[in-house]
C-alpha cells in the first residue's frame, strides 16, 4: 500500500471559522485512513495573522516542523517562538498552545500517532482548557529556544545537511569541540545523509521525525518495512520506484509507504535532494530495513532447483 499526492496550499487561502477553540486556522490531511495509513496521519496546516488554537492535550503523541512564518508555541511550561525550520514534540498529555503574533501566514508540517479521531467518534481524544489565549502576554513571553542548551527540551532547528564534502570535514580543533554523539550524529551513507530530529532521544515513543538529503548519485535500493513512512518533499527531484511503480518526485510532493511497501530512491538529476521523513511506529531496535535484492537470491534458487527437478 502507498499513496503519492501534491500539497496544495491553496486550503490555507480560507481558514476556517471561528470556534471558542480557534480562529484563523486551517489544516489539510495528507496521510491518514482514506490513503491506508493505519498508524500515521500526516497534514499541513496554516495559521494567519493574530490566529490561536487555544491550550489543549491530546492523547496522541504529535510533532510539528515549521515550514514557513513564525509560530509561538506554549508547551511544557516555556513560550518558545519558533521560526522556519525549527520543530517541537508534543508528548501525550502535554498542554500546548499555538499562535501566530506575526505579520505573515505560519504554515508547517505535522504529524501524529496514533490518528487523530473525527467529529464523529464515539470518543475524543483532544481536549481544551481556556479558551482565547491572550496573544499580548504569549508575545512578551516568547523567545526563540537556546537550542544546545540542555535544559531546552522537545524543540529544536535543522534545515537539513550541507553536501557531505563539507559535512564530513573536519574544520576546527579536535580539542574544544561542541560534543556530539549518537543521539546528535548525522548518519551517512550511499550519497544519503539523514539527521534524526524526533525520536527516542528526543523525548519521542510513538514516532521518529528526521530530513534526509540525497548527494548526486545517493541511492537507496528498493527495500521495506514493518512499520509505516511518509515523505514530505523539500527541494530537489529524485526518481522512485515504489510497488512496481516509477515515479517522478520534487518539492511539494508527499508519498506514503505502508507496512511492506517496497520502494527505492534514486537521484539521478543534477541538484541535491531534501525531504522530511515520518515513522510510525517506531522502528524496532533490529531489522528495521528488508532490503529485497539479497532476498531474492532465494527465489532464485528455488526456482533454480525446481527446475532441475523437474528435468
């Protein structure tokens, strides 16, 4: 099962009405039941000028990446303003509000798990407290997170990689270097850089955010796997072949890969390629990945020995 789809932005032109919960607010499913997901529901939404959503929990775990504009968000007792390029994690049952003090439309990338439940469920699963914040006293409280600093929690600022070349150089004192580990290493391999932004370490248990960015020539060999991935393309166009199918993919596309659904990416363009990449669940500690070539070999031989025995 996948799904492959174009952001159409246009839904943000016209936010919605006006509720005691929220006002110019918009937002647009991507990923969820209708396109097979089970697990994930990927949207975009889009916040105007003096909009709000008022202090709420859900009980799902939700991330968010900031797109374009900028975006005050309250959540776990700080004010942060957030501008393009920074992402937040809202645990289960953490109160957060949202609100745009800017002059321009915010506009972001979110996903959650479980999905989100509708109008019509015989539960709820997201739950308000307050009503209209007052956007004068969230403004004077906001500042932009002191990324780095370790007591700055569930927020931080990636706008993807630089080319490998220049990743991978070492360009200052082995002595006196800003630490770096595991949980802040940037994984390269195949022409693929990836950058973990949300999981475990993170702070995360349900899902994984990360950007992946693709050199000249990075390829990932056609594989699968036992949980569920989106892709929300940033820049760049890259060839895939998902469940037999070709496609063609550039900024302003989205893809969903269901649990099996074997895909491969391939840039064989002449510009470096950048998306945003969505797990759910999270991926298990070992076998993560089926690549299909190394399988096939036992196909192959089956096939191979069938035919010998039937001579």
């Amino acid at each position: 099962m996948h799904f492959v789809s174009k952001v159409d932005w246009s839904f943000g032109e016209q936010p919605g009405p006006a509720t005691p919960n929220s006002a110019g607010l918009a937002r647009r499913v991507l990923v969820g039941p209708e396109q097979g997901a089970v697990h994930t529901e990927l949207s975009v939404g889009t916040m105007a000028p003096t909009g709000w959503l008022a202090r709420h929990i859900h009980s799902f775990e939700e991330a968010l990446y900031i797109l374009e504009g900028e975006l005050i968000l309250e959540l776990d007792g700080n004010v942060h303003l957030l501008h393009a390029g920074d992402y937040a994690l809202m645990p289960v049952a953490s109160w957060h509000t949202l609100a745009n003090v800017g002059t321009t439309q915010t506009r972001w990338l979110s996903v959650n798990t479980p999905q989100r439940l509708g109008p019509d469920a015989p539960r709820k699963d997201t739950f308000f407290r307050g009503g209209r914040p007052d956007l004068s006293a969230l403004a004077d409280k906001a500042t932009p997170p002191r990324f780095g600093d370790p007591a700055t929690r569930l927020v931080g600022h990636y706008e993807g990689t630089p080319p490998q070349l220049e990743t991978l150089r070492i360009k200052d004192a082995a002595r006196g270097r800003a630490p770096a580990g595991m949980d802040t290493a940037l994984l390269a391999y195949s022409g693929i850089s990836v950058k973990m932004l949300l999981d475990k370490n993170a702070g995360a248990d349900l899902l994984t955010m990360f950007t992946v960015d693709y050199e000249l020539g990075g390829a990932a060999q056609a594989h699968d796997h036992p949980f569920e991935e989106t892709y929300f393309f940033l820049a760049g166009e890259i060839e895939a072949e998902v469940d037999g199918k070709e496609y063609h993919l550039r900024a302003g596309d989205v893809m969903f890969a269901g649990v099996g659904s074997v895909h491969g990416f391939y840039n064989v363009g002449t510009e470096r390629v950048r998306w945003i990449e969505t797990q759910a669940p999270q991926p298990p500690s070992k076998h993560a990945y089926r690549w299909i070539a190394p399988w096939k070999k036992y196909e192959e031989a089956e096939r191979e020995l069938a035919a010998q025995a039937g001579r």
